[in-house]
C-alpha cells in the first residue's frame, strides 16, 4: 500500500487499530478496547506511530499493533508516564487544530509528516506544550514506537513478529535449546 | 535474636563473593552467604529483548526490582535525580545468585602487568587518583589459572603479543569462527595489528559436566538456557553448598556490619526474605556486594569508633568510582554479516592498550555481542533520520550488514566520582541509599575518542562501505555500570586506602573486601577474571592464617 493516498490510508489506519485492539479485548475497560487511551487517543497516537515507522511493502507500526504495546506498557512498567501520554497526546490535538483546524490523525500524509518534524524540532505554538517540551514528548513516542516494533512480539506489538521478518531474522526465534544436539552431550 | 554463629558471613553470591565461599567451605570453614536476590535457574530466563539486564526498558530480569532499591544520582549540574535499577544512571549490574556472572558476556580477560603499575608506567596524574596497586600481576596469575580452569574459560590468545606470560593455556579451544571474524582478521593483519580469539567464561565443549554453548543470538544481558556460560551460580557456589559448610541464604537484605567496643566485626545484620532483622554473628565477614553497594554496607555500619562508616577513617570508602569509557564504531556493509551465531563477539586486539602517545592507558577492541533489533533501531548515523520512512529503509538494508568494534578504555580514577549514602532516601527496609556523583577525567574522552578511531579504521579495512565512531564518553558523565570499581582501594597506606593487600580492611582485623571495589584501576579490560582471581587470592591468604591461628580448634 502505498502512503500517498488520503482515504486509503485512513481506511487503513482504521482497519490497523480495531486488528490491533482486537488482540488486547478481555482486558477492555470504560467501553473501549483499550486499557488506558480513549478511542480518539488511540486514534491520534496510531496516526503518529505510522509515520515513525510507515507502512510501505511491509506493514507499519499501527498494523503491527504498537498502539497495543504503549496501550498495555502504560498499565504495566511503564505507569508512571500515563500523564505524560494524556497530556502530549491532547497537546497534539490541540496544536493541530490550531494550527490546521482539524485533529492530528485526519491531516493529510505530507502535512502529518511536517507536523511531526516541527514538533521534534520544538517548533510549536506557545502555550499548548506544558508537562512536557514538544521534543522531549516525540523522542519518548519515538523510542516507545521502535520497541513496539521491533521488540517482542510478547508484549503486545510486532504482530506475527512482522519485523523481525522483515530484516530477516528467522521467526518464530531459534533458541538456543532448540539448535543442540542432546547426542552430542 | 543472633543465629548460630559461623566461621565466615560473606555478603553476596556473585563474582567474588560466590568464590570465596566456596574456599572457605571447601577449607573446612562454616559459612554463611548472604544474597540479595534470588536464584534462577537457565529455564526463568524468557529471552526477552526489552526486559534483560542490558536491555531494560521494561524492568530487568535479574533484579534489583525497580520499586524498592533506589539510588540518588546527583548529575553534573548538581540535581538530584532518584534513580531506579533500570535507570541508566543507577550503575545497575544485577542482584542475584551469580550476580553479574548469571547475564554477563563473559569475557574473561587478565590485566596487563603495567595495568597493576599505573603511576609507575605514567606517573602522577592531575586530577586523577592514579596509583600502583599494592600487589602485581605475578601476585595474581597463579589465580587467574585458577579461575580460567576451574570456573571455565575458552578461547586462544597464543597470538595475542602483548599478554601478560602465562604458565598453562585455556582449558578450552576457541568456538569457530563466525562471519564476523572472518572479516576482521585479515583486515587487522593488513592493518599489522595482532588479532586473536577473545577468552571467554564460555564453554566451546562440553566442561564440567555441562553443555558447550550453542551459539544463539540470547547472550549478553541473558541467562544461558542451555547453562554453556559459566559464572559463579554454576560452579564454584554449588561445590560449596555440596562441601555440606556452606549455608545459601536467598532474599537477604545486609543493613550493616556490627562491630566490638575493639572494633572488630562480630558479624552482620540483615534483614531476612520475610523483612525480619537477622544477626548473623562470625568470626570474619566478607563484603562482596560489588563498588556500589559493598561502599554503601561499610558506610553505613557506623558505630562509636566509626563514625563515618567501617573503613572510613580518612574518607576513601565510596571515592574512585570507576568503570569503563566504553566506546567504538559501526561499521555498514554492502553485503550481509550477520549469521545467527552467538555470542557474536569473537575476535580482540590489544595493541592499544598502553603505549600510545597523547594519553594514558588505554583499552581492548572487540567486535561487539550480537545486537537485537531493537538496539539496532536506536544506531545514530548522521544523515539518517531517527524515524519515517527513511529510518525503516536503513533498517531494512542494514541490520544484517552491521558490525560493531567496541572496547572498554581505562579510566583515571577520580577522587570526586564516589559513592555516599544519602542522608533521606532510605530503601524499602529503610536503609540509607547511595547516592552517585562525579564526573570523568578527561584522560578518558581523550582515550576513547582515540579507540573509537581505531574501531573505524578496522571496520573501514574490513569492507565497511560507512563507519560511525561513538562519541558519547564526556567529562559530565559518571562512571560505574556493571564494570564498577575502585570504592575501596587496596594499598598499603591506611591514609590513602580501604583494604590492604591481603582485602582487610585496615580499621578492622576480620573484614575483608573481595569485589571490584578493591581494585586501584580498572585495566582496560572486563574485569571479571580480575575480580575472581583476587578472591582467590584473598582465599588462600585467609585459609592459611586460619589455619595457622585456628589449626587446632
């Protein structure tokens, strides 16, 4: 698929998130298949984490259910930032807005792409940016982003270990038990 | 309520401590060790790549737990940060039986003799500690030979030129070659440099009655599932626990050594696995809870003749924090290197260990542990964004055309790097907490920068199409890391160290240091081998006083 396209991607995106969330339901709390974001939370964050790591002849980070893995972190070791992901993810929205009228996840690819880039720079409106600079929230989802994809599929993300595929790692991993040769003891 | 008093408490199962119980215990000596953690066995390990104890994002597996064991770090501007154990600034190496041995690399090298001879070999450095140790690498080998065959090491330095003499090889023959090495090796020999299969505490056959290593990519930071690695949980701690003297206490928290009005230990308090005080009385004690936590125990055992914490007469315990300026450089192929086959690091060089002209020192270089993707993901090279879809590309281009020459460069010592205990922050069983600061000498960012230049030289003769050197070593930054050392100085003069050459402390007749703590400089080596050769040392000293003293009892 390619990125270009406006409609399609968001068709995609959407189909993305109800895959992903699919895997985490059982754990549902308030009505949404999440543990922790609300459903337009879910939305703006898989937007953001599918331009980190985009779909193109492999799929991206929001098939690859990295929304799943921040989603199920935030309940898990890594509490302690559910603030900072309320707060950066509204402050997304919000300069959004201001800046294009409409939210973070129905702007066009392109102006997603230089959303972002000005927001890793720092440059954003005053006064929307409060619990955290602009930069420092990025790099977080930047990080948390590449651990949903390229880590173990485990804990939530890199769905049918999609990445490791990718770079041709084989998969399901061979460990060590696996590779010896009892006979040879 | 005082337990059953015994000859030797020894605080902590690690790389020390687990070889100095098993002497004792062997010699005959009652003992009690005392470990923080638990005991894991080859098959807890989950091979997780974002909660291992190098890779801990989401928590590590071999402990400290992260909620009840924080530090205070104090950064280069003076803030104080608390820090939990998968902070990159808590200094973690790990808590449990084995300690750093259970998920280290494994490399099991011997210092250099002018690594035992600092001052010697440089002379007084501004701004640094830097001195002699009070024993020499002649001191030592018989005990490294000891390590290498009895805890396991494998491996070939026949062509390493600048290796200390030994009397007796590895016990175990290098693992074949992987595609790594096949490129690094003549390119080092076109370079005239003198590469050699790196030692490793790994078996490349099957070695006392375990497996030889297998080669998978869960190494470093990992348990080995198939028990190939040998550290101090698989070898020297159960001939202890079977010697019937040695008693394995788990989840033991030590709060403090307890002195006589004479100001000799009498044993340690600690707090048991159920959060009960404990004391644990003995005739020796033997501190081995690595740099960190073993200055955080003496400094906290304060009494009426040590107000300032057991050992501390003249403010040495805690200074000298040290470990290693790790550097090196990526390299980027036009062709695949990557094979699968663990551990990866296979080949060293140590020509420029000493002897370069601009700085002192200097450190091993190696090609680097087999790196996991998500590791790979966070490779910084100039002109390649961090994310989008440029990112994905080099990713999918590169991960299995990557090779990493990395070294640990010595450092000076630094009397302002030190550990404390914190006057507020207490742990979960309200024990004071260290508290971490300081900063490098510049000696180190010299010596890196120049490591790193070499790492990139090698790659680039071995085909690489692109290099990056690492350059992230800077004066702000603390030391320590799961090298840490030097808290507790040896020498021979009370006013300037901690423990003498034998590990006494030289406040106390029946205390003893065995860990990285003792150490006067780090060597530009892992300095694993290192610390359990002088817990074989301090062993055989301790075991022949004993004797001498005790020979009818």
């Amino acid at each position: 698929m390619k990125s270009g396209s406006k409609l399609d991607r968001r068709a995609f995106l959407q189909a993305a998130i109800a895959a992903a969330a699919a895997a985490g339901l059982g754990c549902s709390r308030n009505g949404t298949p999440w543990r922790f974001f609300t459903l337009e939370e879910a939305r703006t964050l898989a937007a953001i984490c599918d331009q980190m790591i985009p779909p193109d002849h492999d799929p991206g980070a929001a098939w690859a259910g990295v929304v799943n893995y921040i989603d199920r972190q935030l309940c898990g070791p890594l509490r302690r930032l559910r603030q900072t992901y309320r707060a950066g993810i509204a402050a997304v929205d919000e300069t959004s807005r201001r800046l294009h009228a409409t939210p973070f996840a129905d702007l066009t690819s392109p102006l997603q792409i230089e959303f972002l880039r000005q927001m890793e720079a720092g440059q954003v409106p005053a006064g929307i940016w409060k619990q955290n600079s602009s930069p420092e929230f990025f790099g977080l989802v930047v990080d948390h982003t590449m651990q949903g994809f390229y880590g173990d599929p485990r804990h939530g993300g890199n769905r049918d270990g999609v990445s490791w595929k990718m770079l041709g790692l084989p998969y399901p991993p061979i460990r060590g038990r696996l590779r010896y040769d009892l006979t040879k003891l | 309520m005082a337990l059953k008093r015994v000859n030797a408490v020894v605080v902590g199962g690690g790389a020390g401590g687990g070889i100095v119980a098993k002497e004792l215990a062997v010699a005959g000596l009652s003992v009690v060790l005392l470990e923080r953690g638990k005991w894991y066995t080859p098959f807890d390990d989950r091979k997780d790549d974002l909660r291992n104890q190098r890779t801990c994002v989401l928590g590590n597996s071999f402990g400290p737990d992260e909620e009840r064991n924080p530090r205070v770090f104090v950064d280069s501007r003076g803030q104080e940060h608390i820090s939990r154990s998968n902070d990159g600034t808590y200094s973690n190496n790990a808590a449990c039986v084995g300690g750093g041995t259970l998920s280290y690399g494994a490399m099991a090298w011997r210092f250099l003799e002018k690594d035992f001879r600092m001052r010697s070999t440089y002379g007084t450095v501004d701004g640094s500690t830097l001195d002699d140790w009070p024993i020499s690498y002649a001191d030592l080998e018989p005990f490294y030979e000891k390590a290498e065959w009895e805890v396991g090491v494998s491996g070939d330095d026949s062509n390493n030129v600048f290796r200390a003499p030994r009397k007796r090889a590895l016990p175990m023959p290098p693992l074949p070659p992987n595609h790594e090495y096949q490129l690094l090796k003549p390119a080092a020999l076109r370079l005239g440099l003198h590469p050699f299969d790196l030692p490793m505490l790994r078996n490349s056959v099957p070695y006392n009655g375990r497996a030889a290593c297998m080669r998978c990519r869960w190494c470093v930071g990992f348990a080995c599932e198939v028990d190939a690695k040998n550290g101090t949980q698989n070898t020297v701690i159960p001939t202890a626990l079977k010697s019937g003297n040695c008693e394995l206490r788990l989840e033991c928290i030590a709060k403090e050594i307890s002195t006589d009005s004479h100001g000799n230990a009498t044993g340690v308090a600690y707090f048991d696995r159920n959060g009960r005080l404990q004391e644990q009385p003995a005739d020796v004690v033997v501190v081995s809870c690595s740099a960190v936590e073993s200055a955080r125990l003496l400094l906290n055992s304060k009494s009426r003749l040590f107000p300032n914490g057991l050992g501390n007469r003249h403010d040495w315990v805690g200074r000298n924090l040290q470990g290693h300026a790790y550097t090196g450089a990526a390299g980027l192929f036009d062709h695949d290197t990557y094979d699968d086959l663990g551990p990866g690091a296979s080949i060293a060089i140590c020509d420029y260990n000493h002897g370069t002209r601009g700085f002192i020192g200097g450190g091993l270089l190696a090609n680097e542990f087999i790196r996991l993707p998500y590791q790979f993901a966070g490779l910084r090279i100039p002109g390649v964004p961090r994310w989008g879809v440029a990112h994905k590309e080099f990713m999918r281009q590169f991960y299995r055309r990557s090779v990493y020459v990395m070294g640990p460069m010595q450092e000076m010592p630094v009397f302002e790097a030190r550990v404390e205990v914190d006057s507020r922050v207490k742990d979960h069983w309200g024990i004071p907490v260290a508290r971490l600061s300081g900063h490098r000498h510049e000696n180190d960012v010299i010596g890196a920068k120049f490591l790193a230049a070499k790492a990139e030289a090698w790659l680039k003769e071995a085909g690489a199409i692109r290099t990056v050197a690492f350059d992230w070593v800077s004066r702000d930054s603390l030391s320590g890391g799961q090298h840490q050392a030097g808290t507790c100085r040896m020498g021979n003069d009370p006013r300037t160290s901690v423990v003498d050459r034998s590990c006494r402390i030289h406040d106390a007749d029946n205390v003893y240091v065995v860990d990285g703590s003792v150490h006067v400089t780090n060597g530009g080596f892992n300095p694993v081998l290192t610390i359990m050769a002088i817990a074989y040392y301090v062993s055989d000293n301790l075991v022949k006083s004993w004797k001498g003293t005790h020979g009818h009892s």
